[in-house]
C-alpha cells in the first residue's frame, strides 16, 4: 500500500482539481471532468473535430469544451472494502 503525507495530499489536490482551459497542442489522454461553453458538465474523453472540441462516453456527446479537469480519486475504503464514514 502506497502512503503520503498531508502536505503531499493538499498540494496534489489542489493543483490537480482545477478547471484548465482546453488547449490544441494537448489533450488529455484520459477520462476529465468536461465543462462546455453553457457551463454543462460530463465525464468523457476529450477530442477535436475541424470546428470545436468535443467530449464523448459510452452514452453521450458534448459540443463546444471549453475546460477540462482531472477526476478526483475515489473516497477510502477501511479494512472491510467499505467507504470510511
């Protein structure tokens, strides 16, 4: 099991849960967080078609990305594989 400190937490957090703008030299090779210019949001894979980006899952398709944001890690388990209260 793989453990850090606090201050290594805080400050993965808080660099990685931020809103970044969608940008043509790099696209995030992972599912993101995906907010459109009417502020919607969903979680897809980010690609560009010759007019704007797109997001895209299993279920849906999202015109007009504008942003893009990592998704946070999952909450812990305890010993017994349940989330921690």
């Amino acid at each position: 099991m793989e453990y850090t400190s606090a201050r290594n937490l805080i400050k993965q957090t808080s660099t990685a849960l931020i809103w970044k703008k969608v940008e043509e030299t790099w696209l995030p090779s992972e599912e993101v967080l995906c907010c459109n210019k009417f502020g919607e949001i969903m979680i897809g894979y980010i690609s560009k078609n010759k007019d704007c980006f797109y997001a895209e899952n299993d279920y849906s398709l999202m015109y007009d990305v504008t942003h893009w944001m990592e998704l946070p890690l999952p909450p812990a388990l305890d010993k017994n594989k349940n989330l921690k209260k």
